[in-house]
C-alpha cells in the first residue's frame, strides 16, 4: 500500500483528473505528499472511460524499439519517460489493482473484463485510501496576484495553496469532457512556450457529391491500400480500413496516417491519396477480369462477378471515374488500383481523438517542470507529442504522470533540504 502523508508534508495540488494526472497524484501520495486533486468535470476519467467504452485498449505488447518508433518526432522526448515506466510497467500496475490483462491478436493489450470502469474504480479506491484528496467541479483559472492557485467552482471563486503543481489538462479534443485548451493562454501569458495544438488521430473533409453522401455515409471501407507523397518526397503506403462520413473520412487507416496527411495539407492547402481497391490482385490481373466479356449483365454486376467490386467500393468508381473510363479496361484498372482522392482539410480539433502539439519540452526539465515557474509541472496530452492509437497515446500519458510526479518529489526533497 502507499505510505499515508504526514500532517506536515507538502502539500502538492494536482489539476486534471485523466490518467497523467491521476498518476501523478498516485506517485506523489506513495512518495508522503498531501495530494489534492482537481478536476473540471463531476468526475474523474471522464475522457479515459470513453475512450474504454469500446474495449480499453491499455498498451501495446510489441517489441520496444517498435513501440518507441510510433512517437515519430518526439521519440527522444518520450523514450526516457517509457524507460522509468513503459508498457510491462503498466500492466503490472494494472495488476497490481486487481485487473487482468490478455494481449489481443493485434498486439494489443486489454483488461480482462475490457472496460475502463473496473480499472478506475480500484485505483481510485486505493488512492483515496492513500490520502488523495479529490475536488470534482473546479475549473482552474490561472494565479492570482499571490501565486495561489484560482478555480470557478459551484459555490464561486475559490483560491488554493499548495508547495507544488502538476498539470494535467489534457490537449483540445473532446472539450465536452473536460479538455478545453483554455490552460493555453494562462500559461501563454506567463511566457510558457506552447507549440499550437493541431487535431490527431483525426477525420479528414471530402468533397462528396450529394449522392454519394447520402448513400453510403457511415459505411467502412474495408481491405484497401492508401498511398500518399508527402511533401518531402516521402512516400507512405498502408493498408487497411476506413469509415465514409457525410463531408469526409475517418477510422482506422485514416487515423493512422492523420500526421503525415495533416502537415501535408498545411504545406499544400489540400492532399492527393490514391486507394488500391483490390490490393491482392496485380494490375494485370484486374486488366484481364474487366476485359472479359460481360454479355447482358451490367457494369455493376460484372464488377461484382470478376473482382468482388460492389457497394462503397463500385460508388467509389462511379463519383470519380468517368463513363468513357468505365468502358476501356485499362483506364478502369488504373483507377481500382490508383483512385485519386483529394482530402482538403483536417476535421476540427474538438472531434480529433487526441492532440498535437502543447508545452515545449524545451521549456522543460527532465522532471517536467517548466524552467521559469519552479514548483510547476506538466504531464499528459497538454505536452508537444502525438501518436497513433493503439495503447500508444494511453502508455505515454500514464508515463509522463509518472514522471511529473517523480520529478516533484525529487524538487520538493531539494527544496526541503535547501530550507533546512
């Protein structure tokens, strides 16, 4: 069990009730603080039991160097984090409360009972009974001109003390459930360096035609391949699936390239993919299926015959293949194995799945404390990272909570010592 606090510790106030802050307030009462925990929203987790509602996807079971590389740009930002606490330790942690975890066939690591729910209430029961102290309804606001900590609450303006801070509060999706990016201009204003936040993990605009909107909207597009030139001359190249929207794309594919099709289009103003609609079948062999004779039977119905085409995918060729095309079996093939899409913006931040940019790690030292505002540190998705989905994004938080919080015991234990 963690040590309970003394009536003498330092008192350490934790903003934001998500996984890096609820990680953070642990750490810090294993460590003897008096901990005291805000949060915007009735209650805590609210994004994190979200994101489980479909299956809690914790971590990812795949070897560390492959884990590491999915953090792209910031890999040597987040690499010492999830060397002091990375996916084996997270899911002992889990086990640690009682919760089971399997790996699924993908790799990725789920509780036993798959949701988020089991999982939150064992650790919150333990916290409590640890000494943390948590404070539903309080939306911080800032310092006021005595360096105490603001918060609107229910009741009005309330104002709060503490020997240190962690901020965890989160990026700009999904403000609904707590993380509005207001921190922003607070920590803006006391010249923190914070890099824009952009949407992650995220849908993408189309220009549909009404028809195809409307027919086929919600449904995914399944075994496909998508390529895409960035501009820098990379080439990207990924197969999978993904969902058709009313004005655009989303899902898994989609998602998993969402960075790379974000800046291009930042670079650009729009961007081009092409999609293989039958990926197992050479060009050749789509040449010689179409070129068969196809009598009486429809268009329709021969590319449903000979290559398995229907649905989303033969709508697909009807929006962006003309009817000349359609007739000449080469032409045809070329657009199954190289249709042209044009993704001309990213959906808005507050539908992404999560956040790209925030503090710089530049304005921060290696225990996460912004460098002009000793006693102050950050954690979570309010920091300048990304990744995919996939446990990735979860492992990071939870080991950046981790580390903000071993890093303001180590300061507050320098300070004790400096004050002896």
């Amino acid at each position: 069990m963690p040590s309970a606090s003394l009536p003498s510790s330092p008192l350490v106030a934790v903003i934001g009730g998500g996984p890096a802050g609820l990680m953070a307030a642990e750490v810090l009462g294993a460590g003897g603080m008096r901990v005291e925990l805000f949060d915007a929203m009735p209650s805590v987790g609210r994004k994190f039991l979200l994101a489980g509602k479909g299956g809690l996807n914790l971590t990812h079971a795949e070897a560390l160097e492959a884990f590491l590389g999915r953090y792209g740009t910031r890999r040597a930002r987040i690499e010492p984090l999830l060397e002091a606490f990375g996916p084996e330790a997270l899911c002992a942690w889990a086990h640690g409360l009682g919760i089971e975890t399997f790996v699924g066939s993908s790799g990725r690591v789920f509780p036993a009972e798959m949701k988020a729910a089991p999982l939150l209430r064992a650790w919150l029961h333990r916290m409590r009974g640890a000494g943390v102290r948590i404070h539903v309804r309080h939306r911080w606001r800032g310092w006021n001109d005595e360096g105490a900590l603001l918060f609107d609450t229910p009741q009005g303006v309330h104002a709060a003390r503490a020997d240190a801070v962690v901020l965890a509060l989160g990026g700009g999706s999904w403000p609904q459930l707590g993380s509005d990016a207001s921190w922003v201009s607070v920590l803006g204003a006391r010249g923190v360096a914070v890099m824009p936040l952009r949407p992650a993990n995220c849908g993408f605009d189309v220009a549909w035609g009404a028809y195809f909107s409307e027919r086929f909207a919600g449904q995914p597009l399944k075994s496909v391949v998508l390529t895409f030139t960035d501009p820098a001359g990379v080439t990207h190249r990924r197969r999978g699936e993904f969902i058709i929207t009313a004005g655009g794309v989303e899902g898994g594919l989609i998602y998993a390239l969402s960075a790379p099709l974000r800046d291009a289009i930042a670079a650009d103003g729009a961007v081009t993919i092409q999609l293989d609609l039958t990926p197992d079948r050479e060009p050749s062999r789509v040449i010689e299926a179409l070129s068969r004779p196809r009598g009486s039977k429809s268009m329709a119905n021969h590319l449903r015959r000979v290559l398995g085409i229907d649905g989303v995918k033969a709508g697909l060729l009807r929006e962006y293949v003309s009817a000349a095309d359609f007739a000449e079996p080469e032409r045809l093939a070329a657009a199954i194995k190289a249709l042209p899409l044009r993704l001309n913006a990213t959906r808005p931040l507050a539908e992404a799945i999560s956040t790209a940019g925030g503090v710089d790690f530049d304005a921060l030292d290696e225990g996460l404390m912004i460098r002009e505002m000793p006693g102050v540190f950050c954690a979570g998705e309010m920091l300048d990272w990304e990744a995919p989905t996939g446990g990735y994004l979860l492992t990071a938080c939870f080991a950046s909570g981790h580390a903000a919080g071993r890093g303001a015991l180590a300061w507050l234990d320098a300070q004790s010592k400096i004050n002896m």
